[in-house]
C-alpha cells in the first residue's frame, strides 16, 4: 500500500499540471481574446485543414464505390417535380384546351377540371416543399460526421482509421474543451449581469452591461468553433430599431449577438435559462414575457412600441418565422413585428453545412441533445449580411411589408422564398387556405357566367 503512494502523487501532480497548462491556454488564446474581440486565425487554420481532409476523404469513398460499383449517395435536387408559376385559372384553360374541342367559356364547369385538384394534391404529397424544410438535408460530401450521410459503407481502412480519429479528437479533446468554454462564458454572463445591475443608471452602466455581453457570448461562439464572417457592417440595427433575421437555431441569437448589442424578446422560462434572463434584464432592457402574456398579440405589439418609441434604447432583436428552418429556405413572417412602425434593419444568416449542421429540429431532438450535437461536430461556419434598413411604406400593410422584408433576406442568403407558415411544422393546414383555393376555382366559374350573360 505505502509503496503506491509516490504513484499517486505523481499521478495528481501530473493531473494538476495538465488542469493548470489547459486553463492556461484557454485563457491566453481564447478567453482573452474572446474579451478584446481579437482572434489569432487559429480557427481560420483549422477550417482549411478540415477542408483538404474532406476533399481527400471524397475522393477515397468515390473511388472506392466505383470500384464496388454501389451508389453511395442519394441524388441531390430541390425538388423533383417541375413546376411552372402558374395560376389556376390558366391551367385549368389549359387543361380545357387540351382535354375537350369546346370553347373554354361555354361549359360553366367541366367534369376534367377535377382532375387539376387531384394532380396538384398528388404532387403536394410526393413533393410537399413544407415538411422537407423541417428536415437535415443529406450533403453531397462526407465531412467524417456519420450522421451526414446514412448511406456510407466500409471503403477502406485507411477511411475508417480517419474517421475513428476524428470521433477521439471530437469527442475526447473537442467537447471538454467547448464544454468548459461555454462554462465560462454562461457564468460570467450571469455574474457580470448581477454585478452590473446594481449599478445606478447611466453611460457607465450601459458601457459596463454592453462589453460583458459581447465578450461573453463571443466566449460562448469559441465555445462552438464558430467561425462567422460578417457583411456590410455599416448596416449594423441601430437603437429604437428591430433587428430581424431568418431562424435555423438557437445559436442565431450568439452569432448576432457577438458582433452587436441587442434587447432580446422571449418568453420567461425557468431552470438554469431563468437565471440567466434574470440576470441579463437586471443590466440591459430586455422584453421577456409571462407565458400568458405571449398569446396576447396587443399586448406585446404595445410592449414593443413602447420599447421603440425610445431612442435611446437598443435594437429589439426578433426572428419573425417563430420556428428553425433548415438552412435552405424562409418562410412566412409573423406581422407582429411589422405592425408598429419601427425602421426594420434585416439580417441574413446562411450556415455551411460542410463542417456541421446548425439545424434545430426541435420534434426530433430535445435541447441538451441538440447542444451535444453542435458541440461534437467539427465547426459552425456561417455568413451574416447586415442589410439596409427599410421603413413601411405608405401604401403597404403590415403583411406586404413582411413579405417585402423576407424577400430581401432570402436573395441575399440564397434561400428559397415561400409564403408557408412555419407553424405547419406542428399543426394542421388552415381552413383559410383551402378557402382560397375555393374562392379562386368560383370566381373563375361565376366570372365566365356573368360575361356570358352581360354578352
């Protein structure tokens, strides 16, 4: 027994002084940094070795599978049925014109016109461009994540001795290493959001609450790897504005938040989130919500106004779409935000999938599974664009303005534009759409009848 004391002392003295060099090094080259809003390119290094890697290992499995003569991964499309923006009118003419030698305004309606109805629900199920947005997309590539590719099959062993490192470097030096970055970061939030709170109102205040924000939520995008580039920064939402972006995860609102000074809006939540919304509003104006109080639309458009209406306080930053989407597309805009005539400064965000899929699929994966999921992949690598700031126009609703705004984030993302609500993702179709349908096919019937009379 007494022989294995000097083991054991070796044992904790090599275990502390590994603890101390690894504490050290977080905070030479990332904590300090991560304070001062500098970076040393260490990440930017990273990136492109992991790029060559993939490149290698593409080439391998796509050699390998010609070899075996085996399809290794799915075709890649958009969609699989061709659609021409058309309306109904014009294609049920069309059908008319093709189906019957009538003349197209003699029959009030026609036996074939059902037939439209019947293609376009067929196409809606076999290509239904909703619940695919709510879904991983397979990439192209392998990035060496297994989760990316469910088709791949054993090619080599030099590939399988890769990818089996690659799992030890992410899950055995990568995910301690972001774990306790993004211990760091969530601490000192919620300590230096308390500290800061007690002071009295005013610029010191607000300079103290500003800079503990930004150096701890850039902490927490170290904490994923996360390598963001940021466009036209001259654009960046000023103070009595709305910020409002696309929505692909939780982690939207640290990529924004790292380079700008935000009021967030949310609902208040408890456990560990609650401490820490307590703690942030103690030090900034945020606008969190009772969960009561958020089924209350006029409730919170007026908070918002209120909110707005001061000059001096921070841009509100919302995500309209109210759900994650998955990286390809946005989706129709709640009007809320847009109703209370506040200037609206867009932002576009578009991840790179190459190195991790940023995608929250909140029916699938729970939140703690999905932070694993962030914090073993290899990086998080994203564009923002800061937009121009737009204003409603005179002539334009709140709805038109919401389509407006949203169409100028998906050109400028390279996202699909679609009108869909993103609440689809957990409820039924509306009435209200089917309606319209309706509504279309009897004004096209009733309006061929009342030419023919007034003629």
């Amino acid at each position: 027994m007494f022989l294995l004391l000097p083991f054991d002392s070796l044992v904790v003295n090599l275990l502390g002084i590994s603890i101390t060099v690894l504490f050290t090094l977080l905070l030479v080259f990332i904590i300090v940094p991560a304070i001062f809003g500098v970076s040393f390119g260490i990440r930017k290094v990273y990136m492109k070795t992991l790029l060559k890697i993939f490149q290698w290992a593409t080439l391998r499995i796509e050699r390998g599978a010609k070899e075996k003569n085996h399809p290794l991964y799915k075709p890649y499309v958009n969609g699989i049925i061709a659609k021409e923006p058309t309306s109904l009118e014009e294609e049920i003419k069309e059908m008319r014109r093709s189906g019957s030698g009538k003349a197209l305004d003699t029959p009030e309606f026609e036996l074939s016109d059902i037939f439209y109805f019947c293609r376009k629900g067929i196409e809606t199920i076999m290509d239904d461009e909703v619940t695919k947005r709510f879904s991983a997309e397979e990439l192209e590539s392998w990035n060496l994540l297994s989760r990316t590719n469910y088709n791949f099959q054993y090619i080599s062993l030099r590939l399988t001795v890769l990818w089996g490192l690659g799992v030890l470097i992410r899950y055995c030096f990568l995910l301690p290493l972001r774990i306790a970055l993004a211990f760091t970061g969530i601490s000192l939030l919620v300590t230096g959001t308390t500290v800061v709170g007690y002071l009295p109102n005013g610029r010191c205040k607000e300079f103290l609450s500003k800079h503990v924000h930004l150096m701890c939520y850039r902490i927490c995008v170290r904490a994923l790897t996360a390598i963001i580039t940021y466009h036209d920064r001259e654009n960046r939402p000023r103070n009595g504005g709305i910020c409002v972006a696309n929505h692909t995860s939780p982690i939207d609102v640290i990529i924004l938040a790292s380079d700008g000074y935000y009021a967030m809006v949310g609902q208040i939540h408890g456990g560990l989130m609650g401490v820490i919304q307590r703690a942030m509003v103690k030090a900034c104006p945020h606008v969190w919500f009772e969960r009561s109080e958020v089924k209350d639309r006029h409730l919170v458009a007026q908070r918002l106004t209120e909110h707005v209406q001061d000059k001096s306080k921070l841009p509100i930053l919302i995500f309209p779409e109210g759900t994650c989407i998955n990286n390809t597309s946005v989706m129709m805009f709640k009007k809320g935000s847009f109703e209370i005539g506040a200037t609206v400064y867009p932002v576009a965000i578009k991840y790179d999938p190459q190195f991790g899929d940023a995608f929250w699929n909140s029916s699938k994966y729970g939140m703690v599974t999905y932070l694993l999921r962030m914090m073993t992949s290899w990086a998080i690598v994203c564009s923002v664009w800061y937009l121009p700031p737009m204003t409603r126009q005179p002539e334009e609703d709140a709805v038109q303005f919401a389509n407006r705004v949203k169409s100028a984030i998906a050109r400028q993302g390279g996202l699909v534009d679609l009108l869909w609500d993103g609440g689809l993702k957990r409820e039924k179709v509306k009435d209200a759409f089917k309606e319209e349908q309706q509504k279309l096919y009897s004004k096209m019937i009733v309006g061929n009848h009342e030419d023919r009379s007034r003629s």
